[in-house]
C-alpha cells in the first residue's frame, strides 16, 4: 500500500532510491492535490471566493486555484434572467379584483454583493416584484391600467431595479404578460363597446344624411339658376332608364313645356 510503504521508508535510513522514492510519492500527491484546486470558471460566470469564511477577491473566467478546506468559492452566473412572477390577485383604485402576471428580466452586475447581501437574490427579486406589482396595480384605474401597461411596467421596474441594487441586481425590463379581468365585467365591458360603436354609426348615418341633404339642395339650386338645365337632366334619367329593357320607363311632362304651351296660347290670344 501507498502509506505503509512510505511510512517504512521514512523509519528507516534514506538511501539514493528511497529519497527517489519519496520524491515521486510527494510529486504525485502534489499533482493530485493541484488538480483537486482547480476550478474552472466560464466566461459568463463570476467566482466569490472565500478564504476561511473571509471574503477575499472576485475571480474572473478561466482556471482558478482553490486551497481545499481552507478556500471555498461560489460561481454566479451574470447572464440575464427571466423571472415569471405568478398570477397575483390585486384590486384597482376603482375597487375592481383582477389577477396579473408579469416576467421581470434581469442580470447580477455585482457578484460579490449578490452572494454576501442576500441569501437567495432570485427568490428575494421574484417576491419584491410581486410586491411592487400588486401595490403599482393598486394605485391605478382599470381603464388606466388597460391603456397605459407600458407605463406602470415602467414604472414597476423602477422601484425594483432601486430596490435591488444594494444586492448587485440590475433589472433590465418589466413586461406585464396578462390581465385577467372577472367574466362578469367582461361582459359588461362588451355591453359597452357594442353600445359605443352603435353611437357611433347613428352619429355617422346623421351626418352622411345631413352632408347628403346639403348635396341636394347644392344641386337643386345649379339646376334652378341654370334655364333647361332640368329639361336636360330628366332626359339623362330617361335615357339610364331606357338602356334596360325590363324597366317600365314613365314619362313626365316637364314644366318647362307646360310653360312654354302656355306662352304660346298667350301669344295665339293677341
């Protein structure tokens, strides 16, 4: 065995070989006690190592020597996370119940104080969003909430990314995924859209009748001011209606002719 015969080495005089011996035994055991403190550290993580329990240094990408039992090292990973913060009940400023999701994208930009600071900072972010969103919902309308989401997930993001940098957390981005609205208020709200676009089509028929009627009295005043000028429109009506066959074309005896039977009776009378 490996210790028995070293130990018997060691009790005995040291010749030439034996101190070979020895040699090689102390070479191996120096080479698997270096390879047992290597730590590889990859290019998106970062390495807090601790020297009995102190914090000593931030150690960047590539191998790295970790004294066994003595040292201790904790790799953090600095990509950037996405955490889904679950469906959350939360009540309006107009005292109406919805529940609301979100997903918070964020990335350690201080190793050190996210290991030494907080116990767990994924929890720890994840729960503080929660927080923020249910009291940032609560401090709004619906109607403020439904059309201005970009703004209040700004706004979210803000006071996470203050909360968490005393923890080495920067937050990129806050996106509000979903609102669930109550199934009787959805049906509310669609009662009110139909009544909305109804209003609307009374008002556009209105006004499509008044620019109509506009249109007309426009054209019945060119027609007045203009002698023959309706004589030569109702000959062009007849003329539409003749071009197919399966009309029934009634003819009308325009008061111009009637005018001017009338002139002539005058002037038979002279």
């Amino acid at each position: 065995m490996f210790v028995p015969e070293f130990m018997l080495i060691l009790g005995r005089n040291l010749t030439f070989l034996d101190m070979e011996i020895v040699f090689i035994y102390l070479a191996v055991g120096l080479v698997v006690l270096i390879l047992a403190s290597i730590r590889e550290v990859k290019q998106y993580e970062r390495g807090v190592k601790f020297t009995l329990g102190k914090f000593t240094e931030l150690m960047q990408p590539g191998w790295r020597i970790i004294i066994p039992v003595f040292q201790r090292m904790v790799k953090v990973d600095i990509r950037v996370k996405a955490v889904d913060v679950p469906d959350q009940e939360a009540i309006t400023e107009d005292n109406i119940s919805i529940r609301i999701n979100a997903v918070i994208y964020y990335k350690v930009s201080d190793a050190a104080r996210a290991i030494i600071d907080v116990e767990n900072f994924y929890y720890a972010t994840s729960q503080l969003a929660q927080t923020t969103m249910r009291n940032a919902v609560g401090e709004v309308s619906l109607d403020m909430l439904l059309k201005n989401r970009d703004d209040i997930a700004k706004n979210i993001k803000e006071i996470v990314d203050k909360a968490t940098d005393p923890w080495g957390i920067a937050v990129e981005s806050v996106e509000l995924k979903d609102i669930v609205l109550p199934q009787d208020l959805k049906r509310t709200m669609a009662k009110e859209a139909e009544a909305e676009r109804e209003r609307r089509a009374v008002i556009i028929k209105a006004e499509g009748e008044v620019s109509a009627s506009n249109n007309l009295a426009k054209a019945a005043a060119t027609l007045a001011a203009s002698p023959g000028a309706l004589h030569l429109r109702t000959l062009q009506s007849v003329n539409d209606l003749s071009s197919d066959q399966s009309n029934t074309t009634i003819w009308m005896m325009p008061v111009e002719v009637l005018r001017a039977v009338e002139a002539v009776t005058e002037h038979l009378k002279k």
